[in-house]
C-alpha cells in the first residue's frame, strides 16, 4: 500500500486539493480521508473508483500495477 499513500498524495497535492476537500469529494470524514494516506486504512471499492476518476487515473496506477 506504500505506492498507492504515496502516489494518492502526490495527485492530491498536484490537483491543489486540501485532505478536508478530498474527504468531501469521497463522503468520508477529514480523518478517515488522512488514513489513506497515512496507511493505516484503505478506501472502499467504491471510493477508490472515485479517487481514480477525481484524478483521471486508472485503479491500477493508483495501486501500483501501471506506471499510469
């Protein structure tokens, strides 16, 4: 999971997006939101659909498996 905290930030911070306007975008709490890119939980199915189409990447860049 390092790859998808890291890279989940990266994007966050490159689209000029606050955690609390992540977390708004994905219907979850600021800090539910600030565990994903921490490590120490992992979004939804769903949400992480909704992380790949906020940012138009694929899961699998998101996760690793595809350098985009």
């Amino acid at each position: 999971m390092r790859i998808f905290q890291e890279r989940l930030k990266e994007l966050r911070k490159q689209a000029g997006l606050t955690q609390r306007e992540m977390a708004e975008k994905l219907f979850v709490t600021q800090p539910s939101y600030l565990r994903y890119e921490n490590g120490t939980s992992e979004p939804s199915q769903e949400n992480l659909v909704r992380i790949a189409n906020i940012f138009d990447v694929s899961v699998d860049y998101l996760l690793g498996r595809a350098e985009f």
